[in-house]
C-alpha cells in the first residue's frame, strides 16, 4: 500500500546531526538507532528525545541487543518497556521483531510489543506506527511472516525480501507487497539512490536507506581494541549521515512521484 500513491523515503540514523541532515535533505521520516555498525540497538530515551526535537518523524528502533532476534521472556519484557520510553520521549513510531527458533515469527513476543505500543500511544494520546524490521529476512518464509504480522496489527514492514541487499531481493519484496496490499511494504538493505526507481517497481511504499559514510578517527593517542568488533584502527570507526545521499535519494523519489 502506497499512501496517497506516493513513495516515501526513510533514513536510518544514529544520532541527532543525521535526524537534522535527514530532515534538511528531505526525509519523510528517519529510524534511529544506536551503533549502526552493529546493524543498530536501541537508543537511549534522551537521543529520542533529541532526535524527535532535531529532524522529521522519528520510528526508533527496539532491539535490545545485537545478533539473532531469538529473544527470551526477559529481553522481551525489556524491549516492551524500551517502547513505552521511545513514545513517552516523542517517538512517532516505533521498529520492533522477534523469531522463534525455528524461523516463525514470535507472535507472544510480537503481541506484547504492539500492545506496548498502542499503550503508549493511548498514553501519549495519539497513534503509534509499528513497523516489523528485517528479522522477516531470517524468517524461513519472509512472505508468511509478512502476512501474520500484518494480521496482528503491524503499520509497516521493512525488508530486503530475504536477500542481502532490497535489489537482489527485488522479486521477493514484490511478493511480499502483493501478499499484504493494505498494510505499508518499504525496501531496505544496500540501497543506493540509482535503486530506487527499480525497488519503487515492485510495488513499496517506502524506501530506507542508511545514506551513511564512514566518519573519520579522531585519536590523539595509540590505537587499542575496545572489542571483539574492533578491527583494526583503519575500520574501527562509527557511521554518520551523509547529506549528499540523503539530497539523491530525495531527487530519486521526487522522480518516482512526478
């Protein structure tokens, strides 16, 4: 479902420079998120709530840790109250998911964070959009994942249609929009502006882009690990947004929509 025939652009975003950069280049709307290189975690609820002053509408993702979105009683009951702390901060929406061991999604795990959600909302009086992030793509059946969490109440979902990048998965995205046509399907993983008139193809309603660089170190000492994802001194570094591709992916849009 494509709201008002129109696509739109989301930009992923870790911090309150690339929610103001996002909004200034013409982002509808950002996700923000802490360590982006980590394939992003929750953020704190004072970035939330900094996030939501600086830039456009802000979905802030819930994920309490990185790796696979197996999660048990503890961390869900953890990222319930993580989407209480986004909406009270200003959150426009929040970016959820969960799996069960076998690749289905964890509809007791889903449950509790939409009501979560829709409490908050209540809470804060106004609505809240959910939107189902790429755990889909681990799912072992993305397009009947798609449709169950449509069928529990999510606003959107986010996906590469299983694939590694949204291009390579483009024919998947497409059966995934086809399966759920009144719920919002937005491409996501490895998109570049120059894709965008190609995954618009297939029927989304959004395209997320995390139009990051690599920022440059700034050490005045010697270079030690700080973790097991460290790497070296040349590749331990944080992303930050790029105006240039978020201005690209706008004018890619503003073309699909003429």
């Amino acid at each position: 479902m494509r709201p008002g025939g129109r696509l739109a652009l989301e930009i992923a975003v870790a911090g309150v420079a690339g929610a103001r950069i996002a909004r200034e280049n013409g982002a509808d709307r950002v996700e923000l998120c802490s360590a982006l290189e980590l394939g992003g975690v929750t953020p704190s609820g004072a970035l939330v709530e900094a996030a939501c002053a600086a830039g456009p509408p802000v979905h802030v993702l819930v994920r309490c840790r990185p790796g696979d979105f197996v999660y048990d009683a503890e961390e869900v009951a953890l990222m319930a109250s993580e989407v209480r702390e986004a909406v009270a901060a200003g959150a426009a929406g929040v970016v959820v998911g969960a799996l069960t061991a076998a690749g289905a999604l964890d509809t007791g795990a889903m449950r509790r964070l939409l009501d979560a959600a829709a409490e908050a909302g209540s809470a804060a009086g106004r609505p809240v959009g959910v939107t189902v992030h790429r755990a889909i793509d681990q799912a072992a059946d993305p397009v009947a994942t798609a449709v169950l969490a449509a069928s529990l109440g999510a606003t959107r979902i986010l996906t590469s249609g299983g694939a590694a990048t949204a291009p390579s998965g483009a024919g998947k995205i497409a059966a995934i929009a086809a399966a759920v046509p009144f719920t919002e399907v937005m491409a996501g993983a490895g998109v570049r502006p120059g894709d965008v008139a190609g995954l618009a193809a297939t029927g989304v309603a959004a395209v997320h882009l995390s139009a990051k660089r690599a920022a440059p170190a700034r050490r005045g000492g010697t270079w030690v690990p700080m973790g097991s994802a460290s790497g070296s001194a040349d590749t331990d570094s944080h992303f930050v947004t790029d105006p240039g591709i978020v201005a690209a992916a706008r004018a890619a849009v503003d073309a699909v929509n003429r």
